[in-house]
C-alpha cells in the first residue's frame, strides 16, 4: 500500500490510563476534577478527542466506579470548550493466574465482570466514542491476561452500538483487526469502523515501522484510524501515523515525558503533537470536524 499523507489530521489525548503510573509522574491526574481539568487543557491545546479512565481519588488505583465517570463527564460537558468524549470500556477483564503449576484459584488482581457490568458506565454516560479491546493478550506490566472473548466482544460491540456510542476498536495486533473485521461483517458493528493501532505495547504488536505498516495494512481503506506508541517513540509515531494516512494520539496514559528528564503535562504533549503535525504540511482538525467525519452526535450535559 503506498503512503497518502493524511492532511486533515485529529488529536486524542489519553489523559490518564489504568497503567502503574500514578506515583511516577505528579502529572498523571487521579480525582474527576484533575483528570477533567487536564481533558480540557488538553482541548485546548487541540485535541479534538480526550480518552479517559477514571483512577481512585485517594490512591491513584484504576477504578471503575460510576459515579467517578459520572462526574468527570459531567465536568467535561458543562466546560466551556467542545470536546469529543471517549471513554474506556477496557476494565474488568483481567485474569491474574495463581502460577505456572496451579494456575488455580486465580491470585489477587483478578479483576473479571461480565460484558453489561463492563459497559454499564458507558450506559451511565453516553460518550460519543468508547474503547472495545478487540482482542486477548498477555501484559508485560504484571503476569496477566487482557481477556476479550469472542462471545463478550460480540455482547459489548452490540450494546455500543445498540446505545449510539462509536466503538473504537484498539488493535494491539493484526489478528484483533481480523476480529474486528468479522464483527462488522456479522453487522455488530457499523460499517465505517474506527480503528485505535496500538503499537509497542507488551506483548502485542511491536513498534517498528514494517509491524506499523502490516498493522495499516490490515484497516479497511475506508476505517478512520489513528495510531500511538509509547514512551519515547510517542511522537515519532505522530509522524509516522500522519504519513501512513492515520490520525494520532498522544497523552499520559502512554508516555510520561516531553523531554529527557523532563516531565510532561497532556496539554504540552498535545502542543507538540501539533506542531509536528502542522510542520508535516497537515491540518489540526476540531471536534465539530470530527463529528462530521466519524458519524457522532454531539452529547448534552448528562441530565442530573
């Protein structure tokens, strides 16, 4: 496939993840009020898409209470600058094994709900766009498994789309897009799929540019999609997405740093971001234009 530079190029920052990094960086936003005020300095700094998690306000752990996606929606919503809201639907399909020899009872860290329980906040919140991990793997972080069966892929996707809400396929390798693929095919999803190329995450699909080229390959000619990596490759894949005619994504969930010892906020990732995608002869595109291309309603403030 020949390389056609995207010229009209969208921005999502992922403002906080459910990664260990919360005691890494003062940056990384944990309360509602911290993950939405960086979700809107992020926007203004011109991401037209801000993904979130929501972390315990205390200690900073992943969590997945509704009443924290509530509110940082909400805060999102009702501030002064438009933004598309996407939110992860990646919580509670974590099976952290009891060991090689007795893989059972399953250790701490399990963190296993079934597909209504996992898409409830979604439910809750009506983003325009969340996250559907279109596959299972293996995690570097700690000895588990990411678990996406076939049959809870299928029950999620339908509920997404069931409830208007834009599923955004995160491919962490090509056997997740053959998935995704089927999943439209069988009309679980929409035909103008969005597509999230998730690349150097461990162990998925490696970051170097001939697995980033395979993995584009692999999208449909007529699947937006956008592309990261992470940590010090985050704003080489900038270019390289913008160049292989994809979008990008930049934030804290993937990469904490701007510069060599120099810890980032999101909205000084999103400025270069930017930059680099200006300099490239491209265009930032804003939310409304987003919308447009991507099929999505703008959401009202979430009634109380």
């Amino acid at each position: 496939m020949p390389l056609e530079l995207n010229r009209e190029v969208f921005i999502t920052c992922a403002v906080t993840g459910s990664g260990g990094t919360q005691d890494r960086s003062p940056h990384v936003p944990r309360s509602p009020k911290q993950i939405a005020d960086s979700a809107i300095a992020a926007a203004k700094a011109g991401a037209a898409v801000v993904h979130c998690h929501v972390r315990d306000p205390e200690t900073g752990a992943p969590s997945r209470r509704l009443d924290l996606y509530r509110e940082v929606t909400d805060r999102i919503r009702d501030a002064e600058v438009d933004v598309v809201l996407n939110l992860t639907a990646g919580m509670g399909g974590d099976i952290v094994f009891g060991g090689v020899e007795a893989p059972f009872p399953v250790a701490e860290g399990t963190d296993m709900i079934g597909a209504s329980e996992r898409v409830a906040h979604v439910a809750e919140c009506l983003p325009e766009i969340c996250t559907l991990d279109c596959g299972t793997m293996n995690f570097a972080e700690a000895d588990y498994v990411m678990t996406n069966t076939p049959g809870a892929l299928r029950a999620m996707g339908r509920m997404m789309t069931d409830l208007g809400v834009k599923p955004e396929i995160e491919a962490f390798d090509t056997g997740h897009l053959w998935f995704a693929k089927q999943l439209v095919k069988e009309g679980v999803l929409a035909p103008n799929a969005l597509v999230q190329l998730c690349m150097g995450v461990p162990w998925g699909a490696p970051d170097d540019l001939n697995t980033f080229m395979a993995m584009v390959n692999n999208v449909p000619d007529d699947w937006p999609f956008s592309a990261f990596s992470l940590g010090r490759h985050q704003m080489a894949y900038v270019a390289a997405s913008v160049l292989a005619g994809g979008n990008v994504r930049v934030g804290l969930e993937d990469n904490l740093w701007l510069d060599k010892g120099v810890l980032a906020e999101n909205w000084q990732l999103v400025e270069r971001a930017g930059t680099i995608i200006e300099n490239m002869g491209a265009r930032v595109i804003g939310p409304a234009e987003v919308r447009e291309k991507l099929g999505l309603v703008k959401r009202a403030p979430v009634a109380s």
